[in-house]
C-alpha cells in the first residue's frame, strides 16, 4: 500500500529519469557550498515537488549532518532513494555530481576557465544567490520546525554551542543537545504532522552488508596497497580514508586531501591549491575536488580513470554508512520518544543552519551595501513574490557584474 503523502494523497513512485533531471539541473545551478544545496533541496523538493514534509526533510538533514562524508551529497542521494529506489539514488548522485567534475577535470587538463571581470561578477552574483537561498531555507524551516518557545530555545541554544566548539564538532554537539533538549522538553508538545512511512528500499540485511563493505575497505585498502604496491591502489586508499574519516563537508576534507597527497608529493601544493579555487567557481559539491586531482596525481592511471576512481573513493563511504543506518531510522523515528528527540534535532538543525547563514556563508559573500542589498532583493523575491529559485538565481548572476568587489 502507499504511504500517504503529507498533502493528503497517495504519494506515487516516481521514475528514475525525473530524479536524474531534477539533480542535473540542481547539478548545474547549486552554487554556494553544502549549506546552500540544503536549502535548493528544500525548496525543490519540499516546497515545490512536495515529495517529503519539512519534517521527513529535516530528519534526513539531521541525519547526514550526524555521520561523516559529504552531508549534501548524502541528502541527495536519500532523496533519489526515496523517489525511485536504487536506480533514483544511483542517479541522484550523478546527476548532482557529474557537471562539476567534469568542468574540474577539464580545469586540470589545461583548459583556462574565464577570469575576466564580467565572469568573475557573474559567479559573485550566484553566490549573493546563494545567500538568498539559505536565507529563505532557514526562514522556512524555523517556521515549521519552531513553532513554539522550548524548540526556538533548542535552536539558540545549538547556535551558542556551533560558536563555542565550533568546527564539525560543534554540530555534533548541537544536534546531541537538541537530542537531549527534545527529550526533556518536547514530550508534551503539540503533536507534530503524523510521520509517514518514507519508501526507503533498504533492508536490515542490506544495510549490514553496507557497513561491512564500509569497514572491509577502510581496513583492507591499506592493506592491499602495501602488500601489492600498486600506485592505483594507493590513490583508493588516500581518497577513500579521506572520505571516511571527514565530518563536515567538502572544506573540511580538504586538510586530510593535503596530508594524503601533497605531503608525500604526489602533486604539488601550487597545483592543490589551483585546483581548490576552481572548485570554488563550479556548482555542485565541493568533494568533486577529488576528480581534478585525481586526474593529476602522480600515481594512479591519471586522465579520466584517475578522476573516475578518486571521485568515487571519496564519495562511497560516506554514502555506504548512510545505506548502513537507513533501515533502522526509518523505524526508530516513527517512535514517540523518538519523535521528542527528533523534534528537538530538527530544532538544532535550524540553529545550525542558521548560523551556518552567517558564517561561511555571509560573511564570505556579503563584503558590503550592495551585495547585501542585492541578497536582500532575492530574499524578497523568494519569499513573497513566489518566483522560482532558478529566476531568482538567473537574475541575481546578472546584477553581479554590477557589484562585485
């Protein structure tokens, strides 16, 4: 039987070619780093395709915010799972993925991307755009997810823990906080919307060959690598630890890509770093680094096999641990305590969120009056206009040019 959606129908399945659309197209346009994805997420596929609740989309948030790897890039593929099963996750993940390894790969075979001031305003108005759309993220979500003075407590309360710990460590924190805040003070808050049954097509048993998978790699790459000597298995190895141990996103990986690969030389700290500001130029997530350098490194077959395996070897653990603890959320979260606990997790998600808005998404963009006029318009357009992100995006771009410092 399917589950009942939130707006009071039957949720239909949907098919793999509309996922991979959707996300090429977020692919294409997702500028502004993982805090930014999140709120293109929400507004795709919360408030226009409607294929989860605020409250199924900030559980999966609190969820991937929790676990290493890349939480962006996991949301997606959880989405892509959600709608269409297996092939719908597979999909998801190239779709979102592939536009901006392609254009770092092309970076590092030489081709010069576009420097001019006219370029260089266009991507400075994408992410004034971005600023916009994390705002409005944040505004929607602090409405459903705070709707009382305990859960806005819970938010504050991860925004001074994120300041005082910082770093991933901080979040960890804060979400743990609000586990523990929503124990103790949400037991008797209004019931929230009634869960539905999210169709996530992972079995327990599925979910324990994940993790074995997960850990048989971490442990047994090195391994191999050392006893073969092979440079191919090295570079597996290198991306695939980095991709493990990693909380936080792309900016955090990219001391542990540094440690793996330019401490022993297998490329230079000029070209790292070449290749670090190009990945700040394209959509999409910032672990896509991995194929530039991939493609460059001096071990491994370099070219495209090279960017093809480092892309994956960072990608698959985060993504393995989250197919690991899929089957088990999904019914823990149905469960009243349970639900307490989420409620008050979804309420330190939007303080870290929120404060996420400010740094590093404010404070690296908005350097003046006239950015901050111009994310303020596209706020605005966002929120009581109703337009389309993309136009607002689109519109945004166009006016950088006009602004950019």
């Amino acid at each position: 039987m399917p589950a009942a959606s939130h707006d009071g129908g039957a949720r239909r399945p949907g098919r793999p070619g509309e996922v991979f659309r959707a996300f090429l197209v977020l692919g294409l346009t997702s500028f502004g780093g993982p805090v930014a994805h999140l709120g293109y997420f929400r507004h795709e596929f919360v408030t226009r395709r409607r294929w989860l609740t605020e409250a199924d989309y900030a559980d999966l948030v609190a969820l991937c915010q929790f676990l290493p790897g890349p939480a962006s890039s996991q949301v997606g593929f959880a989405l892509g799972l959600l709608r269409a099963g297996a092939w719908g996750a597979a999909l998801a993940w190239i779709a979102f993925t592939l536009p901006s390894a392609l254009a770092l790969v092309v970076f590092a075979w030489g081709a010069s991307l576009s420097t001019g001031p006219v370029a260089a305003g266009l991507v400075y108005g994408l992410k004034v755009a971005a600023v916009a759309i994390v705002a409005q993220a944040v505004w929607g979500m602090a409405k459903s997810l705070c709707p009382d003075r305990r859960r806005t407590g819970i938010a504050l309360a991860a925004v001074v823990t994120v300041v005082l710990v910082g770093g991933h460590l901080g979040q960890l924190a804060a979400i743990l906080l609000g586990l523990l805040g929503g124990l103790t003070l949400c037991q008797d808050a209004e019931a929230a919307a009634p869960r539905e049954v999210l169709s996530l097509p992972v079995s327990p048993r599925a979910g324990g060959v994940a993790l074995a998978v997960f850990l048989a790699l971490l442990g047994g790459l090195p391994l191999l690598a050392l006893a073969a000597a092979s440079s191919t298995l090295d570079l597996l190895d290198a991306f695939y630890r980095a991709g493990a141990l990693v909380f936080g996103g792309g900016h955090v990986v990219l001391p542990l890509l540094e440690a793996e690969l330019v401490a022993p030389g297998w490329v230079s700290p000029e070209t790292f770093l070449a290749g670090y500001g190009a990945a700040q130029a394209v959509p999409g997530p910032l672990f896509t680094f991995a194929a530039y350098l991939g493609s460059l490194l001096a071990i491994g077959p370099g070219g495209l096999i090279g960017a093809a395996l480092a892309l994956v070897a960072i990608f698959v653990p985060g993504l393995l641990l989250l197919v690991a603890v899929l089957p088990f959320w999904n019914r823990l979260r149905h469960w009243a305590t349970a639900q307490s606990a989420m409620r008050g997790a979804n309420a330190a998600v939007v303080g870290i969120l929120g404060m996420a808005l400010y740094d590093p998404v404010w404070t690296s963009v908005i350097l003046g009056p006239e950015p901050f006029a111009l994310a303020l318009a596209g706020f605005l357009l966002l929120v009581r206009w109703r337009l389309p992100a993309w136009t607002v995006v689109g519109l945004l771009a166009l006016a950088g040019p006009l602004i950019a410092p």
